[in-house]
C-alpha cells in the first residue's frame, strides 16, 4: 500500500510538472538571444566584407587607370609595375595582402561589350583584385565565428578602355579659333572642332558627314 500510495505521488508530480510553465520565459528568453546574436554577427560581419568590397574596388580602378595610362608610353610590364606600385603604396601588403600581382593585370580590346584579352593591345585593361584564403588575405570575420564563418573571400575587378572622339582621330581640334580658308573640300568622317568657334571663307565644300563643331 506503501509503494501504490508513493507511485502515485510521483505520477502526480510528473503530471504537475508536465504543465507547469514556470521557467518558460528564461527558455524563450534564451533562444531569443542566440537568434539576435547570430543575425549581429552576419550583419556586423556582412558590413565589414561590404567596405573591404569597396576597398578592392578602388585598388582595381586604381590599378587599371594607371596601367592603361602609362601603357601609353611604355612596355606593358612597365605600365603593370607602376601599377603595382601604385596600389601597394596605398593598400601595403602588410596592411591587405598582395590584392594583385602582373599575372591579374590584362591588357586588351574591349568589342561588342567584352573584354578581349591582347597582350600587345594598349586600348583596354581588366584588373582583378581579391582577398582570399587561397591568396592567404581572407577578410577574417569577428562574430560570425561564433556559427562556423572564420572568414570570406571577396573579389573586384575593373575594366578600363580608351576613348578618341573622331575629331582627335581626323580632323583639326584647337582651343582656339579654328580659321578655314577658301577652296577646300571635306569628306565623309573628316572633323573640324574649334573650342572657340571656327571660321570659313568662301569656296569650302563639305561632304554629308563631314563635321563642324564649336560650343555655340
């Protein structure tokens, strides 16, 4: 009777408990809490990778207006390595890694919206800069840690091409007057641009397409 009389004592306390709702706000609570430090950290941690983005960014428009514009008066491992420079001097390799290297600065021609790939081409660059693990220069994470994310690969890239209007390309281009005499004759895709105005005698002709241009 003893044992009858202490079995259903501890059925009713099983069944007490088993309704019992004291406690339930700190379990609750506590989930809460791992929920909102785990969306922190990834928002924390996503901003960080976003600047370290816009960092490589810049290096790679950095990089690439540098080695095309000095592609212009030089072999192209010159012009690479004084882009190289340049980005080094301003995102040392102690401070970010090696970003780049000769191997990721491309010169080319840009047709029909793409990128093509010509070592002896100085009309287009692509520069590709990267920070990641198997450069050795991950962007390490700070809280992410927390869910297994030690850390990112970020990537940018960047494309520069030169630009010749056709009056730079064929034609007469001054800052100042550009002053035509008589008996000339133009064609098609010839330009005359004055930032000044430009002055005709007598006698010219123009063939459709020829251009004249002035600011007003």
């Amino acid at each position: 009777m003893t044992i009858a009389r202490h079995l259903g004592n501890i059925g009713r306390a099983a069944k007490r408990f088993t309704k019992d709702t004291d406690g339930s706000t700190t379990v609750m609570s506590l989930f809460s809490f791992i929920t909102l430090a785990g969306v922190s950290a990834l928002a924390i941690d996503v901003s960080h990778v976003y600047n370290k983005r816009i960092e490589l960014q810049i290096a790679a428009d950095m990089a690439a207006h540098a080695a095309l514009y000095n592609r212009e008066g030089m072999p192209a491992d010159e012009a690479k390595a004084k882009a190289l420079e340049l980005v080094q001097h301003s995102l040392p390799p102690e401070h970010a890694g090696h970003l780049l290297t000769a191997d990721t600065i491309g010169f080319g021609r840009w047709e029909d919206g793409e990128f093509v790939y010509d070592a002896d081409s100085n009309t287009a660059v692509m520069v590709q800069t990267a920070r990641t693990a198997e450069l050795g220069n991950p962007v390490f994470s700070f809280l992410a840690q927390w869910i297994g994310q030690d850390a990112w690969d970020v990537r940018a890239n960047s494309t520069f091409t030169t630009y010749r209007p056709m009056c730079f390309r064929e034609g007469f281009v001054a800052e100042g007057v550009v002053d035509i005499q008589s008996n000339n004759a133009y064609f098609n895709g010839f330009c005359l641009h004055s930032n000044s105005y430009v002055s005709l005698n007598s006698n010219n002709t123009f063939e459709p397409g020829t251009i004249v241009s002035m600011p007003d």
